[in-house]
C-alpha cells in the first residue's frame, strides 16, 4: 500500500498534463468568426470599423506580424485607397511567405512535417497560406504599386509572381508523395474511401475540374500582359497573354490581348492614338469561408476497433449574380469573368484532400491509442477525458484570406480622354472616372451596397493634335486612317468593344473609333 501513491501520482499528473494541452488547442478561435464579427462591423460602419475590429484581435508582436492578419489588413487597407499601409502590411505577408520559398527550396521535408496536425489538429499548423492567396499576393502589391505609379517596382511583383508559381508547383509534388509514404506506412490510403458522407460533388463540378491547378490565375498573367504592354515590352507581354489564355481559353477579351498585341504597340498606331487603351478590373462579392464538417471512421487500437471523429473543411458553391456590362461614354463593354476566387479555394482544396485525409487518419490512430492509454491507466474517468479532448481538439482549419473578392472580371476598351460616368449591370457608379494618357487601368470593388473606386492607373501621353485642326473632329480624322490600314481587329479590339444602344448625342466624334470596327462582329 505505501508504494501505491508513488505509482498513481506520475500516471494521474501525465493523465492531467496532456488532456490539458488538447482541451488548450480548442481555445483557438475560428477564423471564420473572426471574419463575421469583421464584416458586421464593416457592414454598420465601413471598411474602418471593419480594420478597426481586425486590429483589436492582434494584441502581441508576433500576432501583429502574422501572415493571415496582414493578407486580411492588407487588402482592408487596399480598399480604403491606403496604399502605402496596404502595400506594407501585404510586404510583412510577403516576408512570410518567402520564409516559405526559402524552406521550400533547400529544406522541404521541414514543411513536410506537420507533426502537430498530425498529433493533435490541423489548425496547430503555423499558417502558411493557401497556394492562390501566395499568388494573390504578388499581384496585389503589382496592382498597390500602379495606383501610385511606382511601374517599375510592379514590374518586379509581376516577375516574382511567375517564379512563386514554380516554386509551388514543385513543392505540392513533394509534398503529396511524402504524405502518400507517411500514410501507408500506418496502414491509411489516398482512395478517399474514408469521406463517406462528404459533398464531393463541390470538388468535383466542371468548373473545379476545368482548372489546371490551384494557384495559378488568369488576371495575375492579364496583369503581367497589360503592365508590360504599358512599359513598352511588346516581347514580355506575350507570354503574360498567352498564359492567361492558357488558364481561361475562350475568353474573347484575353485573346484580343495576345491578337492585337503588335498593333497595339507599333510606332504607327501610337503616333495616330487618339484615345486611351483602359483595361477595367471589376471584383465583386468575397472569397468564401471553410466551414468545418465533422466525420467518423474506424481506427484499429490495442483493444480492437473503435470510432474516432474527424473533421474536415467544407466549402459551398457560390451562389452570388454574374455580371456581364459596363458603360462608358456612349460604348458598352462586355465584362468577362476570368477568376473565381470560390472555385479556386475549391480547387485547393480538392488538391489538398488527400494529404489532409492521409494526416486524419494518422491522426485517428494516434487519438485512439492515446485513448486507449487514458483508459488503461485513469479508468472510466482518464477514458472520458481523453474522449471529450480528442473531439474538441479535431476541428478543420478554417483559415482563408477571407476579404479576397469572390470574382474578378475585366473589360478593355477604348475611350477618350476626361471624365466618364460608369455604370455596370445598369448600376451607375457615384463617382466619374477621370482618364488621360495612352493607358488606363480601372479597378472597381462591388462590396456589400456600395461601389468602391481605386485610384486609376495612368501612363503614356497620346499625341498633341494640331491646332490647326478643330475640335472634336480632329480625333475622329486622325484615328480614322489607322482604322483603313490596319485590320480592324487590331486598331481597336473588336471583341472588346460593342457600341451601346444609344450614344450621347454631344459626343459621336469621340466614339466613333470604338464603334467602327465593332460593326464587323
């Protein structure tokens, strides 16, 4: 009897210690909630009640610098039309996110790890962001960079943006054979036989599968097309063309981009150009949330099978309205939708399935065991515990770049220089649109009930027209000739540009340009 404490004490205190570090796990607050409590402030009093509620929830250095809240701040920043705050909270991401790039080219099997997913939970696992958002990032410090007019340096986001890709591309294929390896060794498969009861159908759709990956997006290589048009780098912006055709075939405004690039840039159409090349970017609606679901599956242990609970992320098909117009000056152009934000996460996702039900499973078996432990050395009681800390501790990992929009679209087109009243889907903007110079980029954010206009990227100088000539004929005379020798398609982009039904009677000379070869559709 008196050696009977000794023995019970160490056993009691072990029992004690490690379902107190589970049942602390599930302290960890959800990442969607986070978001809701952030949006509802938004919604009652704007995008600065929305920042204001994001800071509040980062009280310590290392929470002030983490990767998920400054891609959150970032682009809250972004909206409110702060772009330097936003370009250096997306710079402190952007930090994060090359310490990956770093470990991922000389030290892979570190993020390969996973120890405490696999142990414990998935949301243990330091946040490295999902593939689209590291992608997203680069292109928005290029699109934070040409608001200001800092080209060059948008130049170098842009080229980053291409080497980020491969860098990815290579690491999954690690990544995915290491998880297959781990997993068999446990006696676990990739079949995907351990999801019964899960929607496969939300990864499975057409549009999920039409992807090529889960990282790569057609605006991000648009962009890279677009901005080294504007520099001047007729040989650089092909291949940003090509690319995004590549990940978006059948869009009529990305091919017109490739199509008429030589047009577009030759020393002849620039010195006849007449109106301004504007290229709209229109987000709308927010990327979507992870929603956990949870799952059981047989574990073998030392006492037989048992049942363990796991769960796993769940993201819904968005339901929001497509948009299809935007006018200007008399001329309608046809939004095309070149990314979804919803299908990629869907897309990531599903490429990250068989990993994370590969790591459930190690991390079933290892909970089973542990329970069984529990059991043995606390009885009724140790069981229950271990039981109520493996449940709460098995929660998915909900976090996202959540204040990404839910879909982008662009439209491209030609329209004289000054002010413009824009309205898309019949809904006009509050404010005109002031454009000058050879080129324009437009960004627009539909967001909640309102309409939110970032600043507009110009460059280049269109040719002085001679003051003998009168205005506002010379225009149309001067653009007139470049219509006859070169092909319509390539002096204004036909698939870019369709006349509206009625135009303003006070400016047909204006849009004449534009209207012209859009007749040969």
């Amino acid at each position: 009897m008196t050696h009977s404490p000794p023995q019970f004490r160490p056993r009691l205190l072990w029992v004690l210690a490690l379902s107190a570090a589970l049942t602390g796990c599930a302290t960890m607050q959800s990442h969607d909630k986070l978001t809701n409590d952030m949006q509802s402030a938004g919604r009652s009093g704007g995008i600065p009640a929305a920042l204001a509620s994001l800071e509040s929830t980062a009280k310590t250095q290392e929470e002030k610098t983490a990767l998920l809240y400054n891609l959150e701040r970032g682009e809250l920043l972004r909206m409110d039309r702060r772009y330097p705050d936003s370009t250096s909270a997306f710079l402190l991401a952007d930090s994060k996110v090359k310490e990956w790039e770093d470990t991922a080219k000389s030290n892979p099997s570190k993020l390969m790890g996973n120890v405490g997913a696999a142990l414990v939970s998935e949301r243990l696992k330091v946040y490295e962001g999902q593939d689209y958002e590291k992608v997203w990032l680069t292109t928005r410090l290029a699109l934070n960079r040409m608001a200001v007019g800092d080209f060059e340096n948008a130049r170098v986001d842009i080229k980053r943006t291409h080497e980020r890709e491969a860098i990815i591309a290579e690491f999954r294929a690690k990544e995915t054979l290491a998880a297959e390896d781990e997993a068999k060794s446990k006696g676990a498969t990739s079949s995907g036989k351990e999801l019964n009861g899960y929607p496969v159908e939300t990864l499975n759709d057409p549009e999920v599968l039409a992807l090529k990956n889960g990282y790569s997006n057609a605006l991000s290589h648009y962009l890279a097309g677009f901005l080294y048009e504007m520099l001047n780098e007729p040989g650089l912006a092909a291949p940003g063309y090509r690319k995004a055709i590549e990940l978006k075939p059948g869009t009529p405004v990305l091919e017109e981009g490739l199509r008429g690039l030589d047009n577009r840039t030759g020393f002849t159409w620039k010195r006849r150009q007449r109106m301004t090349d504007v290229l709209f970017i229109v987000e709308a609606g927010d990327a979507p949330a992870r929603k956990p679901k949870a799952f059981t599956i047989p574990v073998p242990t030392g006492s037989g099978m048992v049942t363990a609970s796991i769960s796993y992320p769940v993201i819904e098909p968005s339901r929001d309205p497509l948009l299809t117009t935007l006018s200007a000056a008399g001329t309608e152009l046809k939004l095309e939708k070149v990314v979804d934000v919803n299908v990629m996460a869907r897309r990531a996702l599903k490429d990250e399935m068989p990993g994370m039900v590969l790591r459930g499973f190690t991390r079933a078996v290892a909970k089973g065991v542990m329970q069984n432990e529990l059991q043995k050395r606390g009885g009724l009681l140790g069981g229950i515990v271990g039981a109520v800390a493996s449940v709460a501790t098995e929660q998915a990992d909900d976090r996202m770049w959540r204040m990404l929009p839910g879909r982008v679209y662009v439209a491209r087109g030609y329209l004289p220089p000054g002010e413009h009243v824009i309205t898309v889907n019949g809904r006009q903007l509050p404010q005109p649109i002031k454009i000058n110079g050879q080129y324009a980029l437009v960004p627009l954010r539909m967001y909640e009930n309102s309409v939110l206009t970032g600043d507009v990227a110009m460059l280049g100088q269109l040719p002085a027209v001679a003051a003998a000539q009168p205005a506002p004929a010379a225009p149309a005379a001067a653009a007139e000739p470049a219509a006859r020798t070169t092909s319509s398609s390539r002096a204004v982009p036909k698939t870019m540009v369709k006349p509206a039904a009625t135009k303003p009677a006070a400016a047909p000379a204006a849009s004449k340009p534009a209207a012209a070869p859009a007749a040969k559709n």
